[in-house]
C-alpha cells in the first residue's frame, strides 16, 4: 500500500498554478496522479484542494484501519 497525496504549484509564463497530487491503484499498479485545480492566488480554488486532500486522507485512514482490522484477525485465527 502505498500513501501519499499533496499540492504543489507550478509556474507556467510567470503565473502560479496549483495542483494536487496522490497515489491511486490503477490495473493493479500504484500510479501518482496529478490534478490541475486552477490558479493558485484563488482562495476557492485552495479551499477546494483542501477538501480534496482531507478526502484522501480520510479514505486512507479508513483503508488502513480495514487493512490493520484483517491483518490482525488473520494472524489471530493463525493464518
């Protein structure tokens, strides 16, 4: 399992623009995907990052706390 998801901004002609990223499991494979969200001096345009971030956050942890549920009871069960 791999975890991550961030912002970044990236310059294009002088003006900053703001994207996240994360990982997401596509095909079997782990692959980051980067989402473009707008200009970054907007502050709907942060306000909307952050909830995509929180988002991803919030199923990983979910994700995890499912995976550490099973890990247990296997190991548990002796198997």
């Amino acid at each position: 399992m791999q975890i991550g998801c961030g912002v970044y901004v990236h310059a294009v002609r002088g003006h900053p623009y703001l994207y996240v990223w994360h990982y997401e499991t596509t095909g079997g494979r782990r692959r980051q995907v980067k989402e473009y969200m707008g200009a970054a001096g907007r502050q709907d345009i942060r306000e909307e990052a952050i909830r995509r971030v929180d988002a991803y956050f919030r199923r990983a942890a979910r994700d995890l706390e499912r995976l550490r549920k099973e890990t247990l009871a296997s190991i548990a069960r002796g198997r």
